[in-house]
C-alpha cells in the first residue's frame, strides 16, 4: 500500500508539473504574441511618421520649387523693365541730340 500512494503521489506531481509546463508554455506564446505586436504596432507607427515627414518634404519642395519660380520671373520682369526704361532714356538722349543739332544748324 506504501508503494500504491507513492506511485499516486508521483502520479499526482507529474500532473502538477504537466499542467504548470502547460500554463508556462501559454504565457510564453501570449508574451511572444504581445512582443509580436508591438512590434508591429512600433513599426507601424514609425512608417506612418516616415511617410507624413515625406509629405511634409515634399510639400515643402513644391513651395520652394514655386517661390523661386516667382521670384525669377519678378526678377526678368524687373530687369525688363529696366531694359525698357534705358531703351526710354537713349530715345530721348537721341532725339535730344537731334534737336540740339537743330537748333546748332539753324544758327550756324
């Protein structure tokens, strides 16, 4: 009889253990599945900053990219502008000049 409840308390603790390597075995596949999804949720997150940042960028391209158009056109319609008032201004120097010889020749 000694033997039979030995061999049931054997019996008994390698059930015990059984179930215990069980219930570890589930919370290491349930931390693993949290680790996982983390994970998952980290990268995620990164790849979605990753993305605005690169529509920020290139929002802020197409700006820069549109200012200096704008600016170079403000800059050729200024330098015509210039060109057309020294055109102005040698008109009048030469009609100027022509008067004076004008008047020269009619006194001369």
């Amino acid at each position: 009889m000694v033997r039979k409840k030995s061999n049931d308390q054997h019996q008994l603790i390698i059930g015990d253990l059984q179930a215990t390597i069980l219930a570890l075995r589930e919370r290491l596949e349930e931390s693993a599945y949290e680790v996982k999804r983390a994970e998952q949720s980290a990268i995620l997150s990164a790849a979605d900053e990753i993305q605005q940042l690169k529509n920020m960028a290139s929002s802020l391209r197409s700006e820069l990219e549109s200012l200096q158009f704008e600016k170079d056109a403000a800059v050729q319609r200024e330098v015509q502008r210039s060109a057309d008032e020294i055109q102005q201004l040698k008109n009048t120097a030469s009609s100027l000049r022509s008067e004076l010889e004008k008047v020269n020749k009619g006194r001369a």
